[in-house]
C-alpha cells in the first residue's frame, strides 16, 4: 500500500536559465540583477588561454561591474584551490561570482561562493545542508555539455585528505542563474565533446530509470535522450552549432531531471574508478552504462522501451521486450560510433582492485575494503537504482566492463 510518505515528491530547480547563441552578452546585466558589484570569475588557465572569458569580462564591463580573474582550478580540483579563490575573493571584496567552464570549475567557484560567506574550508560543508548563510549569487556558464553542474545543488570536489570524493549538497548551492552560450563549446575536441555527452546521456538514462522518477522528471529526461542521441555525433564531429546547442540544452535538462529523481549505479560505480585510477569521469561512466543497463532491464521493459523510443528505434515490430532491449542495441551503436573504449583493459584499471573499487562504491561501511575481512556479497547497495543491486552486483558489473562488449 502506498503511503503519504512514500508519494510525497518534489521537483526542484532554484536556477534560472538564460540559453542561446551569443547568450554570454547577458553575463553582466544578469549578475548586476543579482545585486553583485564585483565578479570573481573563475577559471581555468585553458579555457582563459582559449579566449572563451573575452566575451564575459566584456559584458561585465559593459554593465559597469568591476571583475577580478581566478585561473588556478585545475582538473578534479579540491579544498586547496577553494580556499585559494575564497581567499582572493574576500582580499578582492567581490561580491559576486561568475564561473566560465566544465563541471571542475563550476563546482570549485560554487564551493569558493560557500567558503567566502560561511568562513571555514569546503570539507566542512561536507553532506547535507550545513551551510548556514547563502554563499555569494552566481552565474554559471558551461564550457562543455555534460556535467550540468550549472544546475545542481551538489558540489562534488575532490578530498585530499582521503582520495575519494566529496559532496556539499544544499538548494543554496544552486547556481542563481545558468547562461548556456554554444560558442564556447566551438573549441572542444571530439574526445571532450564525447566524453562530456556521453557524461550528459548517462545522467538523462540513469534519471529515468530510479525509484523516485515523476511524470516531471520521465519528460525531462526522455527529451534529453532524444536530443543527445540526435546530436552528439554531429556535434562533436563538425561545426554544426545547432548540434552543439542541442547538446548543450539537453545536458542541463539531464541534470534537472538527475538533481530531483537522482541516479543510479553508473554514478556510483565511477567514483572510485575516478578517485583510484584517474578515468576521466566520462569515460567511467560510458563504459559502465551498457552493463548497468542491461542489469536494469529486466526491471521495467515499458521503461526500457521508452528509452529506445527516445533513441529513435521503431516499436512498429515485436514485442515489448523486443524494443526494450533494442535500448541497449541503440546506445551501443551510438557507443561505437563515437569511438567510445569498450573494456577496461583499454583504461589502465587494475583488475585486482574490483573488491576495494566495489567497496568504495558502496560507501560508508566498506569503503575502506580489508582483504583479511568477509563481506556479504548479498549486502544492499544504497541506492535510487530501479533495480535493487548487491556487492556481489556491483562486483560482477566491474568484471563484465573489462570483459568489454562486441
Ligand atoms: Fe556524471
């Protein structure tokens, strides 16, 4: 029987979102309506080098604000450069941040926004809503299609002192608003343009296929299939800039749907690949996606034939489960047409380290494995997954990705 706890959802975004071709000209009217006077803007060294901040510090200009540039986030950046942008922000007394980049810079300039107004480190925000005051507002802008960080509470750094992740999550860390721009996307190669969307698909498909979906959130993530399955070839083939945009659109939707009906195993089988063996996160996630969907088919066929749906495979013949599985048939193709690494072994993993990789997945009382130790293999992974997982689960899904598919 269902209760009133058990149904009670809610759909949540707390960012507005600004899109369109040259849409970076609205950098500085939109953070002077946020009541800021002076941007910190945070970046990477690359992304200023590759001229993308030209048309954000010239809009900020233009609106008359005063901007100070923080180029010093570097891949999988951590406490160290959080503290390093906090600091300059409150010797500089910026009262606003603007973020110009992929999912690193974007949660590093969040968690410098948290750092400044909260005082302390990052890692002491670590969890749920232990922030107390509202960090400085801030506007993202996204230089690749995928992460969608620029429309999530979540602020995923790395943490130094123990090589795993950490995550700061709080509706305060929302970006106030997302400004999502092409022409930035003009300079990434096809690997980044590949990895970021495949990033992008795996949060739409993972969204849709939880335990806490809503008719909401089911939109949003089918649309985002839909396009990314449209457009990612030509987008990360050739110049084609509405390809781009589409890609650039549907991997912020993605995020939406993900932030509010979660994700599944993909997401949580990648942080140790990422935290042990430094795969990018990406690539983690599209060598994991076709094992965790194929484990999660049998959950729901309806769902699965959906997705297919969304990956343009016609229900016209067979039957339910037929077009269900063509899901996986269809992503594998689009997989292998990306050039996308099929196995493991391709990516420098360890195969010895599956038992300590399973047991960082599964967090909290495992997440240090002890080989001297049994563990329950039958041990529930926490999880939104659709399909209830095991240790013993994640273990074999970690085997069947260095196995590799044809
Ligand atoms: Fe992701």
């Amino acid at each position: 029987m269902r209760t009133a706890d058990s149904n009670l959802r809610v759909f949540y975004l707390g960012t507005k979102i600004v899109h369109g071709v040259g849409s970076v000209a609205e950098t500085g009217a939109e953070l002077k309506g946020l009541g800021a006077a002076k941007a910190l803007v945070v970046t990477d060294r690359g992304i200023r080098k590759a001229g993308l901040l030209d048309g954000v510090l010239r809009s900020l200009e233009e609106a008359g604000m005063a901007s100070v540039v923080f180029d010093e986030v570097e891949e999988d950046p951590g406490g160290a450069t959080v503290g390093r942008g906090a600091e300059l922000a409150s010797r500089e007394r910026c009262d606003g941040i603007v973020v110009v980049g992929g999912g690193s810079p974007i949660c590093a300039g969040r968690g410098i926004g948290v750092v400044v107004t909260n005082g302390g480190k990052i890692r002491d925000y670590t969890g749920l809503n232990k922030a107390k005051k509202p960090p400085l507002p801030l506007i993202a802008i996204p230089t690749t299609a995928g992460s969608g960080a620029e429309v999530s509470q979540f602020i995923v750094l790395k943490d130094e002192e123990v090589h795993t992740k950490m995550v700061a999550g709080s509706p305060l860390y929302f970006p106030k608003v997302a400004i999502l721009d092409p022409l930035l996307l003009r300079g990434l190669s096809f690997g980044q343009f590949v990895a970021s969307g495949v990033d992008a698909l795996g949060h739409a498909v993972e969204a849709f296929l939880t335990s806490v979906t809503t008719p909401i959130t089911d939109a949003v993530a089918l649309q985002a299939v839909t396009m990314i399955y449209e457009h990612l070839r030509p987008a990360a083939t050739s110049d084609d800039l509405d390809a781009k945009e589409a890609c650039l659109i549907a991997s912020t939707m993605a995020n939406i749907a993900a932030g509010n009906a979660r994700l599944g195993l993909v997401h949580l089988m990648t942080n140790p690949m990422e935290g042990m063996f430094h795969i990018p996160h990406g690539i983690a996630v599209g060598t994991l996606l076709p094992y965790v969907m194929e484990f999660n088919l049998p959950a729901s066929h309806v769902r699965f034939a959906s997705l297919a749906r969304a990956m343009g495979e016609s229900g016209a013949v067979g039957s339910i489960e037929d077009l269900a599985r063509r899901a996986l048939v269809a992503l594998k193709r689009l997989l292998a047409d990306l050039n996308f690494p099929r196995k493991y072994s391709e990516l420098q993993v360890d195969r010895g380290s599956i038992p300590q990789m399973a047991a960082m997945a599964m967090g909290g009382q495992y997440s240090v494995y002890d080989p001297s130790k049994e563990y329950s293999m039958t041990a529930p992974v926490p999880t939104t997954n659709i399909r209830k997982a095991t240790m013993g689960d994640l273990i074999r899904l970690y085997e069947n990705a260095f196995e590799g598919w044809d």
